[in-house]
C-alpha cells in the first residue's frame, strides 16, 4: 500500500474537550439486534473506469455512531468503484471496527489480516466503472476498546478497517472518524466513552491513504 501515514490515528485535541452526551433519557432507543447483512444498492451512475489510481476504490460515509452498555455500533456506508479497466468477478468484502492506539501497534492496526476480520459479503461482478453502495454495520465490544486518556475522559478513537479482495489483489481501506467542531476541515477529536448511552452524528470521516 506504500507509505502510510499514520498522523489521523493521533487524534490530539487542538481545543477543549467535546461534552459528554446528554442525558440517556433524551436519547433514542440503542437497537441490540444483531447487524443484518449488507444492503446493496446497484443503481448508481457510472462512473469514468480510467479515473482514479486503478483498482477498485472504497469511500465510507458514517450515518451514526451508537453507544451503548456493551457496544459501540457503526451504521456506515461503503462506496465501491471499479477504476481497473475491466470486469471484476468475486469480490469479497472484509470489515471490523476497532479502538485506534499507540499500544496496539501501528502494522496490526494499518494492515489487517481478513482472517481476522468479519465478512461483510461479496459481489459476484462488478462492471468498470460501476458504483456500487453498500449498508451495514459494525460493533465494537466496549470490553475489546482500549481508550484514550485526556485528563479525566475516557475517549474513543475510532478506525473502520476494511479488506476487498478480487481475483489475486487486495486492498486494505481505513477510515477513521470523529468530531470537528464548527469547522469541518479541524482536528478530529475522539468520541467520549464515559458519558453512558449516547447517539453521535454529524461525524466527520477521514481516510488514511
């Protein structure tokens, strides 16, 4: 994948911290249920296969984040595109939500093995320069998430990892996501653990080239 920059996993507040959620009882029910399959929407216009740098693209937008007593849930959705030129058959999508952190090593978090990950489904052809959108979800056990420490907080810094292989290649697409405040081009701050249930939205995503 060449060389990784690492500097979006760093997440160092530039100002004071976000607040901690508001109260649970002003919050929408957190749906336990497990994640159904992913929603595939195939209807997309197409787009200019020679475009890009080849292969076949992902970009993730983040719908909500959820948090509750046990999990914190990703509802996202994956964007693929194929720029390769040519017809790609089987193409098999991995994908996990992790804790990003310094003590977890920057090689384990960057570049997953997706053995280790859940399969999130596959695409029998995708057509050059077809698009095609896919829902889902991710969980996070909170007992798997190491947090960051700012002061007496208890933060989240999240990192949706994705693999997608087809034919012989595989490409490893990260994507990390967070508050920016009232400007949209600031510093991601992480997300509080230590308010109880929360509902985040209006997050921002990054990926980590």
């Amino acid at each position: 994948r060449g060389e990784t920059q690492v500097a979006p996993l760093q997440h160092e507040p530039s100002g004071p911290l976000p607040a901690a959620p508001g109260p649970p009882a002003a919050l929408p029910a957190i749906d336990e249920t497990p994640p159904a399959p992913l929603a595939m929407r195939t209807n997309l216009p197409p787009r200019d296969a020679t475009s890009g740098a080849g292969g076949i693209d992902a970009a993730m937008i983040v719908k909500s984040l959820q948090l509750s007593l046990v999990y914190a849930t990703l509802d996202y959705v994956l964007v693929l595109t194929n720029h390769t030129g040519q017809p790609s058959g089987g193409v098999a999508i991995a994908g996990d939500l992790i804790s990003a952190h310094a003590s977890l090593g920057i090689k384990w978090q960057l570049n997953p093995d997706e053995r280790d990950l859940a399969p999130l489904g596959m695409i029998e052809t995708l057509e050059p320069g077809q698009c095609i959108e896919l829902t889902g979800k991710l969980r996070l056990p909170l007992a798997d998430a190491v947090p960051l420490a700012i002061g007496q907080a208890r933060m989240l810094a999240p990192l949706a990892r994705f693999v997608i292989r087809y034919g012989d290649a595989r490409t490893v697409h990260l994507f990390t996501f967070g508050s920016t405040g009232k400007t949209a081009d600031g510093p991601l701050m992480p997300l509080r653990l230590d308010g109880g249930l929360a509902h985040f939205r209006d997050l921002t995503t990054r990926r980590i080239d």
